[in-house]
C-alpha cells in the first residue's frame, strides 16, 4: 500500500512528537494551568482562575533585579565562552595538521564533563580562594599585599564557573562549522593578497555563524535556567530567577513559582528567536 505524503510526513514526525509531546507540551500546559490557580498557603491549589501570580511577578522590584544580574550572567559568559570557543575551534581547524591529533586536542576540551558538576566548581575552590593557589602565588611575588577577596564567592567567580563549564558547548558547533569550511577558498584568498585579517572578517567568521549561534543558544538556555552555580560560586551573595522560584516552591507557594517559570520560559524563548533572526541557522548549515 503506497501512502500519500502527508501520511509520510506524519510518520516521519511521530518519533519527535512522541519525545516533544510528554516531556515538553505537557508539562508546560500542566505549569501554565497552575500559575493561574490560587493556593491556600500550605501546599494546596484549586481552580479559581486568577492573573494575580503573573501581577505578583512584574510588579516585585525584586523580580527586575534577579533578572537583571541572570540576564547579566548570560551575556558575560557568552561573550567570554564564544571568544575562547572560537579560538580553540579555530587552532584545531586551521592550525593542527593532523586530523587524528585534532581529534584528540578536541576530545581534551571535554575532559571536565568526566566530572559532576559539583567537583568543578569545588575545584575553583583552593585556586579562587583567600588561601588560594593564585593569592598565594600572587603574594610571594610581591604583586599584592593582602588576598584578592573578589576572585571567591563573588559575581567573578560565577562567571568563571559557567564559563569554565560551558564553553564546550561553543567549541563543539563552532568546530563543526568551521569544519565545513574549504581550506582551497582560504588559500586563494591568500594567493590573492588577501590580509589574515580579511580572511578572518570576511570567509571565516562569516562562515562559522551557525557554530556561534548554536553554541549561543546553549549558553544562554544554560545559564538562564541555573541556579546552582550563582548559590555556590557567589556564596549567597546573589541570587537568580531560577533561584527565587526554587525558593518559593520550598514554602509551597506552587502557583508564583509557576508563575515565575511561564514569565523565565516566554523570556528565554524570545532570546532564542532574536538568535535565530540574526543567524538564520538552516540556511546556514544548508548552504
């Protein structure tokens, strides 16, 4: 029997509506249904549909300044993340010869996944620290006087953190674009006088804007929807939006909490698309 091709093209989605429907449409259904529901205060929720969740959120002053350091923690570890990505991707591409040693170099940039998340950012710990391994070194050459309090339980440190973990996820599509590019255009761009400046702003970069955007997305999903890190790297210090909802489902306040979680998901999503409206991606890679 010969099926007609709509029938095909829902045969040929089913296995991702079958991972999309129950891990993802759902549960954002059942959280939406819940941030307009009204709790009793002690764990309860019933249906009497009400907006003042969503009017709890925007009119907090403190909602604003949590998503303001979140959205700040994003872009400091973008930006950090994607220059060293790019240059690691960049070395491995154009500067190591051998393809089974890039290979190799490329499997070491993944060697911090060998390790839970908690071990990396207790690691920090006797390097960041007042007794640390660089106030130490820092000391006994003279360069300071007394420890550097900001390296350890500071907005610095939270952004080492992510940066340290998350850079692998710019390195691994930058790599794959950049892959892609035909080492014959870069050699007759340089037969032709071009500078390695221009290569750089006019085949390479261009060329490997999927691999950025990609990687962008990851970083800024990541770092958008953490809280672990921003509690242990800054000491309590400073707080996230994740974090704040985490807390109000600790003392059972479900409906803000969901509340705050629609407002963080609709949030990052628009991230995603102005991402995907500069670079687009299918065009990209198809190309």
């Amino acid at each position: 029997m010969k099926l007609n091709k709509t029938a095909v093209g829902w045969l040929n989605v089913t296995p991702l509506l079958a991972i999309m429907v129950p891990f993802f449409i759902m549960p954002i259904i059942v959280v939406s249904i819940a941030s307009i529901m009204q709790t009793d205060g002690f764990g309860g929720m019933f249906m009497d549909p009400t907006l003042e969740n969503y009017t709890y959120v925007f009119q907090s002053a403190l909602t604003y300044r949590l998503y303001f350091e979140t959205i700040k923690f994003a872009a400091l570890t973008l930006i950090f993340s994607a220059f060293i990505g790019f240059w690691v991707a960049y070395f491995l591409v154009f500067h190591v010869r051998s393809k089974l040693l890039a290979m190799g170099l490329f499997l070491i940039c993944t060697v911090p996944f060998w390790t839970s998340n908690i071990i990396r950012m207790i690691s920090w710990i006797p390097l960041l620290g007042k007794e640390g391994l660089i106030n130490q070194a820092l000391m006994a050459m003279g360069f300071i006087d007394a420890p550097l309090e900001f390296l350890l339980y500071s907005d610095f440190a939270v952004v080492v953190a992510y940066v340290h973990q998350l850079t692998i996820f710019m390195i691994v599509p930058i790599f794959n674009s950049m892959a892609r590019i035909d080492k014959r255009v870069v050699e007759a761009a340089l037969d032709a006088g071009a500078s390695k400046f221009d290569i750089m702003r006019y085949i390479i970069l261009p060329m490997s804007k999927s691999g950025i955007a990609l990687g962008a997305i990851f970083v800024v999903s990541i770092v958008m929807g953490d809280f672990f890190v921003v509690k242990v790297m800054s000491g309590g210090g400073t707080a996230s939006v994740v974090g704040a909802f985490y807390e109000d489902i600790g003392v059972l306040q479900y409906p803000s909490a969901a509340a705050s979680a629609i407002v963080l998901t609709i949030l990052v999503m628009l991230m995603v698309a102005l991402i995907l409206r500069v670079v687009d991606i299918r065009k990209e890679i198809t190309q």
